[in-house]
C-alpha cells in the first residue's frame, strides 16, 4: 500500500493507492474467482491501481471477497472518474470563466446556494476561472416592499460592482464572466446594465423542473416571443409590459402609472406564460435579440425624447438580459417597476429609473 499526501487548494490530502487485483481475495478480478488465472494482471502495472481515501481503501479491504466490490466494479468506477477527469482537463484553457453571485430577497423568500451548485454548471463547456464565486450580495436586512429598499440595494450594487468586477476587468483579469442572480426583477435589470459593456458574459437560470439545478438542460425547442406594439404611435410615454411567467393586467398598469395617463402600450409575451418557461440557453438567447430589436423599435417610432415605463414579469435570467440590452440598444430614460405585496394587496411600484 502507497501513500501519497498532497497540499491541493489549501488542504491537506491523504491518499492512497489501492491494487484492483491485490485488494481482492485470491487474485479475484472481474467476477472470475475460480479462474484467477484468466486475467493474467501485473499487480503493480497502472492499470491495475487506483487512487483514493484511507477510508475507501479501508473499506474495500475489509469486503476483499469480490462480493460486494468486484473487480469489474472497481475497473468501471476507474474508468468512469478517468473518462470524467479526461472531459473537464480537456476543455480549451481559453475557456476560464469567472463565477458571479447576486442575491437580494424577493418577498419572504432569500435565495441561497453555494459555489458548488454555480461553479459545476459550468462544465463541460467551460471552467471555472478560481475555486470559489465572487459575491456582489448586500448583507442588508431590508424587504422588497421596505421604503429606500431598491436605493439602498442600488447603491451597494454600483459600489460593489465597481470594487470587485471593473477593476479586474480593466486590468484584463476576467474575460468571461458567468452570472448566476436571484433578485428581485429591477435590481436584476440594474446589474444587467452594468454589465452591458462587458464583452463576454453568459447568464444561467435556476431551474425547478426536473431537477434543482444552474445547468442549461440540451434542448433545441426554441422559444417565439412574440410583440405587440400600439396600433397608433401618439405619447412619448410608453409602457412596456415583459409578461413571460404570467399574464399582467393592463388595468394594474394604469393603476401604477397614476396620472400619466396618456401613454402607448407595448407587451412582449409568449402564448403560454409559465414560470418553467425558460428552459435552454437558446431561448435566452432570442429574446435577447427580441427585447433588443423592440427597445430600438420604440426609439424609432416614439421618438428621442420618450421615457419607458417598464413592467417586468419573466425569470432572472431575462431580466438580467434586458439590462445588458438597455445598455447596448437605448439610451432612453426607463422606470423600472416591480409588484410587491404592500397592506396585504400586491400591485406595482416604481423602483429603479435606468
């Protein structure tokens, strides 16, 4: 029995190498017990070892009689941790990506994950630049219905984001950036726009169907997101409605525009809102040319001096992608509202102007 320890990101680690055929009782190998000789085997070959825990190996010896682990047992975990180790150390060393973290509360609700459940979704397309997530979280305990809520959050965003994000950016230490956020839909928004002028970002969605997870599930069933502007342009004030995980009620519009009641309605939606509706990268992907195309529409047929109210009920993922498109496609004043729960009665508010 070898034993190697090794210092690795920190953390001292104790291995052991383990002999396939020398940890099993009478040379057994591939469930051949009275046949050792069949599968002639050079105990101290490569082939033949594998690396892992005290506690593992301990338990394999103690169980030598090939019952519970075979040989063939053995040589499938081998093959399968190689396979695995071959896929993540082949990817491009061009593909580091850097792990961003945003969370705000929505509600009653904190969102909360680790770096685990962010840092492999990366793979097998990308890496992970270092072993932990950069956090742009405020640590404000603060509801969304709270007054000064989004100017607070707001705040510590510009700020953190100047201090961990651009910084690294200007002196060339992050070229991709992978945003994992749940917020609520305007503070989202914001950080899309601040990170509007950085080449490359991509956006993940936290899914809930299957199973709990960051990873873009492989499917080419593209979304159609469909608009509908006003059928006559007369205000140089619009509100957009973005209704993708649910319908919005045009009477609570006008019931949040207050007395600007001269306005044009813009809506982009699907056929079938639901809060599952974003389910492949693909999809992101065209609304992001959809929400890009319509903010330059408004622009051209409303005119320069127009202002936006904007309406958003979609995932995390297409918010953060409309900030990046405000960004790159319009420079047009925008209010950004959310529906927050205020005396038992959920309506919206104006938040965050853009």
């Amino acid at each position: 029995m070898a034993i190697l320890i090794a210092l690795f990101i920190g953390l001292l680690v104790v291995c052991v190498v383990l002999k396939i055929v020398g940890a099993l009782f009478k040379g057994f190998f591939f469930g051949a017990k009275e046949q050792p000789e069949a599968r002639p085997v050079n105990r101290g070959d490569i082939e033949n070892l594998m690396l892992m825990c005290h506690e593992c190996h301990t338990k394999i010896d103690q169980n030598n009689d090939g019952g519970r682990y075979s040989g063939e047992l053995l040589i499938q975990w081998k093959k399968e941790h190689e396979r695995r180790i071959e896929l993540i150390t082949g990817i491009n060393p061009s593909k580091k990506s850097t792990v961003i973290h945003y969370k705000a509360p929505i509600g009653n609700f904190s969102p909360d994950w680790d770096d685990h459940d962010s840092l492999s979704s990366l793979f097998p397309l990308r890496y992970p630049e270092r072993d932990y997530a950069i956090d742009l979280s405020a640590k404000i305990e603060k509801k969304d219905s709270d007054e000064n809520f989004y100017k607070v959050y707001k705040e510590n965003l510009d700020k953190v984001f100047s201090k961990k994000i651009i910084s690294e950016v200007e002196d060339g230490d992050m070229n991709h950036l992978s945003i994992f956020a749940m917020a609520p839909q305007p503070l989202l928004i914001y950080l899309g726009k601040l990170l509007g002028n950085i080449a490359g970002v991509e956006v993940y969605q936290r899914h809930r169907i299957p199973d709990q997870s960051w990873k873009w599930p492989e499917s080419n069933d593209v979304l159609q997101f469909k608009v509908k502007p006003p059928e006559l342009t007369q205000n140089s004030s619009v509100a957009l409605l973005i209704s993708l995980s649910a319908d919005i009620n045009e009477s609570e519009v006008e019931s949040a525009m207050g007395t600007e009641t001269d306005f044009d309605l813009w809506k982009v939606f699907i056929d079938e809102p639901s809060v599952h509706y974003m389910s492949n990268k693909a999809s992101l992907h065209e609304f992001y040319k959809c929400i890009g195309k319509v903010f330059d529409d408004i622009k051209k047929r409303n005119g320069e001096d127009t202002k936006i109210h904007l309406f958003p009920v979609m995932s995390n993922s297409c918010a953060v992608e409309t900030g990046r498109s405000i960004m790159q496609n319009t420079n047009l004043p925008i209010t950004v509202y959310n529906k927050v729960e205020i005396d038992g009665q959920k309506k919206f508010i104006p938040t965050i102007s853009i």
